[in-house]
C-alpha cells in the first residue's frame, strides 16, 4: 500500500495531503500526517490573531482534510533527535516536510535581549496558547509599547494591545493572557518603520481595521508620511498601495478624538538601540531616514528616543528544519527544486518540502495551495520508482518503535472538547489550553 508522511499540519501540510488524496495516479494511497504538537493546524491555530474569527475558521476547511479515511493524523511526533529524516523516510514510501518557518529574525542592535524586549513570534505564542510560549509578562506595567516593523504582523499585534475586554473575552485566548491584556495599563503604541508607507508590508483591510477600534485614536504625522515621494504622487503606485496612503492620509488629516488610546503609525525611522533603565528596557532610539531615490532609504544622522516599557520585533520570520535536512542560512529554507529536496545541489529521492519551509515567510494561507500542488506533482511524478520498495509493516510501529507515543485524531478531538468545557466552566466560549501537561493529559484522558 503506498504510505507517505506529511511532516506538520499546518495549511501546508494539510493541502499537501489533500493534493496526495484526490489524484488518481498511485490508487489507493495513504497519508499520515504528523505534527510535534498534539493540536492540528499551524499557525492557523497558533499565529492568526484570535480576534480574526473568520480567517480561523479555515481551520472546519482543514478538519475536514484530516478527517478523510486515508488520512491518520498523529500529533506529538517531532521530527528530531528520536525521529530524524533519515529514519522517518525509512518508514514511508516518502515523506514532504511542510514545517513551516516560525523562527524570528534579529534586528541585530543593541539591547535587543533586555527583559521587556520580545520577538512578536514570542507574544502571539502568548496569546495564541502555543504550548512552548513562556508568559513573560509582557505588559505589565507597561504604558507604551513600540512595535518594530510594518507588516501584517505588526498590525496584529498593535491591535492585540489596543483590544478591551468585550473584545477579547469572546476569542479562544487562553485565560491568563486575557487577564493580563485586559487589566494592562498601555495607552500609546508606537508602529514604527524604516521606510515609507509606499513601501510598507501591512494589507490595507488590516491597517483599516485599526481605525475600527473602540476608544482607540490612530495617529499618522503628515510630514512623515509626506517623504514618501508616492504620497505626493500615488498614481504610479499599484493600487492596494494606493489605497493604503489613502487610509494614512485620512487619518493624518483626522483630529485625535482624546480616546484612552492611540496607536502611532510612524515611517522613516530605523531602530538603532533598545535603551534600558535599571536593567529593563526604556525605549527605542531611532535614527531618521529619508527615501535615497533608489527605493531604499539612508540614514540622516538624525535621532530620537520613543520611551517604551515594552517592544516586540516584528521583523519576519525564517524556518529551523530539523536537523538532518539540507538548510540555506541565507534564505532561511530547505533547498529545493519544485518541491524536491536537494542534497548536494541533487533530488533526494522521497524528500519533499512545500509551504513556508520551501518558499520563505510569504503569502496568505491560500498561497500554500498552489506551493503544495507543485510539490505534490513532483511526488507524484516520482512515485513509480519511491513505490518499489515495500514497507516493513505499518510506519505507527516504527513511530511506536523510536520511542513515540502519538495523539491520534481522537486525542485532538478530546483536546477539543476539554477547552470547550474550560470555556464553560469560565462562563466562555471555547478557550485554548496553553500548556503541554494540559494538552496531553485530555487527549489521554487523564
Ligand atoms: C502571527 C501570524 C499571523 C498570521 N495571520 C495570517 C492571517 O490572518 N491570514 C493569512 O492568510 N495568513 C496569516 N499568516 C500566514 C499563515 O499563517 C502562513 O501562510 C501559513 O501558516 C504557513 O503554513 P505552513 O504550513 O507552511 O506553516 P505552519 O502553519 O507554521 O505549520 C507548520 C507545522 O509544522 C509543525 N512542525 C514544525 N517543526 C516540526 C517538526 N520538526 N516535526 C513535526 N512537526 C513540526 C508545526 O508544529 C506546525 O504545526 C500569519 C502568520 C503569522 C506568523
């Protein structure tokens, strides 16, 4: 019987294993799915802010793809020390890895590691319930916060802050960090970007949104926006940028409405140092930029401090395969050619990668579509010669073999169930367990 591993449940993973199912060229073929967490779904569950109900709804889509009878879904098995590539494809008839890339970039300054000082990945790991995120705090006694970065992410977690409790209490967010978000004291946070807002990463629905927010007041300076040569003149813009300078130049020509808070959009300021103060971080100093007509931008040996008791790092993200798999350091991904692992510049046969370890950090979930059909018509394409082998017997053994003891689509389904009944017993709905002994305990029911 043709078996193939899909390593991580992530949309990736699961369009992977869609594709592998609803082709009619290896008859009869079965995918395991396998994730080092015992919850399914990635960073649909883990990344998507949890205010943004509909983009999580993705996650019936994906259900529905784990639910099939060919598939077995196997969470809490980690591709690592007990299970590296090289045993695991000795299990399968292949295996593609869609691990994601989760891992935060430096900004590379000084005082990045000062208590105060957090990756965005660390914070949405907070309140997404991540199992391995580590409540640091974050906003205790915090009045400001600065947020380093500009795109999608950013956004998500500006928001986050300026979120109130009739907001927040309806999501799945795990009950500590609702606790703490609604009883935090921030009232300013500071996005801040080194270029222009011609060149910013946000979706202009995201930065919308922000504008939405209850006794929230968006604040944008005019004369910085105004650097930006496609302020002045949009026309040459595509037109999602152009409608992103016109949500900006709304809000600059907008009095403040003396909301209890503000969120500040600023542009041309690039990050030199995280500054501290009795050993905690104190702010941000900046020095300003100005576009060099090349589309990026220099620095004017102009700066400024942004107090802040509190600054995540919103700077992109890059993956951390396990070991045992090839890895370019430079791009952050597996090397591949259409979805082929290469090993020394060649095809690994029966190595495949698709998703945010394949391409980078990029695109929405619905690009991780097109990135796992590629992938799957390389597999595909090579299944004559991976199926020569046989098998010996059936991989869970082998998984049972190296010492695994994985959760299986009824261990998820008790998880789920147990964080219904949380959300009960807190008079919420449905609210996320965030920790490992929690986790595993539901789906063995112990
Ligand atoms: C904070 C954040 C918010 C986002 N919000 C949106 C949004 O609102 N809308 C949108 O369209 N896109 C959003 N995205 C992008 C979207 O989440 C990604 O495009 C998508 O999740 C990438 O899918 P993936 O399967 O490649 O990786 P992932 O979703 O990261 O899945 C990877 C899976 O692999 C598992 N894994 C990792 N290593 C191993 C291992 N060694 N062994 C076994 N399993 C392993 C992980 O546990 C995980 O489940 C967001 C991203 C982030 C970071």
């Amino acid at each position: 019987m043709p078996h193939f591993a899909v390593v991580g449940s992530g949309p990736s993973g699961v369009y992977t294993a869609q594709g592998l199912l609803s082709q009619d060229r290896v008859p009869g073929l079965r995918v395991d799915v396998l994730d080092r967490l015992p919850c399914p779904y990635g960073l649909v569950r883990y990344g998507v802010a949890p205010d943004h109900e509909k983009i999580k709804s993705l996650q019936s889509t994906l259900r529905a793809v784990l639910e099939e009878e060919r598939v077995r879904f196997l969470g809490g098995v980690e591709v690592g020390p007990a299970l590296p590539p090289e045993r695991l494809l000795g299990l399968y008839h292949g295996v593609v890895y869609c691990v994601g890339a989760a891992a935060a970039r430096r900004l590379g300054i000084p005082g990045e590691d000062l208590p105060g000082s957090w990756s965005a990945t660390d914070f949405v790991a907070w309140y997404s319930a991540h199992p391995d995120a580590v409540d640091a705090g974050f906003v205790r006694d915090v009045r400001a916060a600065v947020v380093i970065g500009v795109g999608n992410v950013a956004v998500d977690v500006a928001r986050m802050l300026a979120r109130g409790r009739a907001e927040l209490t309806p999501t799945d967010m795990p009950q500590a960090a609702l606790a703490t978000l609604t009883g935090s004291g921030v009232r300013d946070v500071f996005v801040v970007g080194r270029r222009g807002p011609s060149q910013a990463r946000f979706t202009t629905k995201e930065l919308r949104e922000l504008g939405t927010l209850p006794d929230t007041d968006v604040v944008v300076d005019e004369r910085e926006l105004a650097l930006d040569p496609g302020y002045a003149d949009p026309s040459a813009l595509p037109s999602a940028t152009r409608r992103t300078i016109e949500v900006l130049r709304d809000w600059a020509a907008r009095p403040g409405t003396g909301a209890g808070r503000r969120i500040h959009l600023r542009f041309f300021l690039r990050p030199v140092e995280i500054t501290g103060r009795r050993g905690r971080v104190a702010g941000v100093r900046l020095e300003r930029t100005r576009p060099d007509g090349d589309g990026g931008v220099r620095g004017t040996g102009g700066y400024e401090e942004i107090g802040a008791q509190l600054v995540l790092r919103s700077v992109g993200y890059r993956g951390m395969p396990p070991d045992g798999l090839p890895f370019d350091p430079v791009r952050g991904t597996v090397p591949h050619d259409a979805g082929r692992v290469l090993r020394g510049g060649r095809p690994a046969p029966g190595e495949y990668v698709a998703g945010w370890i394949k391409r980078g950090p990029t695109g929405v979930i619905g690009t991780n579509r097109s990135c796992a059909k590629e992938t799957v018509a390389s597999l595909l394409a090579d299944a004559p010669g991976l199926l020569g082998r046989d098998l010996d017997g059936d991989p869970l053994d082998g998984l049972r073999a190296a010492g695994l003891h994985p959760v299986d689509w009824a261990g998820w389904r008790a998880i789920e169930r147990a964080e219904a009944e949380l959300g009960r017993t807190l008079g919420r709905d449905t609210v996320k367990i965030p920790d490992w002994h929690g986790l595993l305990s539901a789906a063995h029911g112990i």
